[in-house]
C-alpha cells in the first residue's frame, strides 16, 4: 500500500466534493472517532469465539473491512493534514514498543 498516494486521492476525493474546509484535524478525529466505535459495534455482543470466526461469514467480513477501511482512511487523513509521516511515526512508534516490551 502507497500511504502518500493514497492520502493524495484522499485530498483529490475531499478537492471535488469541496470538503477542505471542514475536513481539520479535529473534525477528522471526531469522525474517525465514530467509526471506531461502528467497529467495535461489530464485536459489542460476540462472544471471543465468534469474534475470531467472523471471517467465515463474508457478509460479516465485509462490514468488518469496510469498518476497519473507515478508521484507516480517517487516521491518514489526520496524519496528512497535520504533517505526520506516517511510515517514520509507524517505524518510531514499533522501536519504542520493542525496548518498552521485551520479550520474555
């Protein structure tokens, strides 16, 4: 996956649809907001079983995608419009974790 090329079509789609003015990092945070817990929705009555079965019911599937594709395209649009990088904050963010968490 092209992070930067698909935030530029991400800008391209706001551009056309005259967005700009409403897509700040804080209105796209409020919005990936809500599609984080339209994921969570998914699971909410699941037992942990069925949560990892999911992927046996295409439908279900699908949502799950289209949910997880909402918060994703909302966080790069968020990372572009408040100049993150986001493969350099990725990379930094897996080294802190590592030295933090150990293995055993």
């Amino acid at each position: 996956m092209d992070i930067r090329n698909l935030q530029q079509r991400l800008r391209q789609f706001a551009a056309q649809r005259q967005w700009q003015p409403y897509q700040t990092p804080k209105n796209l945070a409020m919005a990936m907001v809500v599609e984080a817990a339209e994921l969570v929705e998914i699971f909410q009555w699941m037992t942990p079983q069925e949560s990892q079965a999911i992927a046996q019911d295409p439908a279900k599937l699908e949502h799950l995608g289209d949910e997880v594709a909402d918060v994703m395209l909302y966080l790069l649009q968020i990372a572009d419009h408040s100049g993150v990088d986001m493969e350099a904050a990725v990379e930094r963010k897996l080294a802190k974790n590592a030295l933090k968490y150990p293995p055993p």
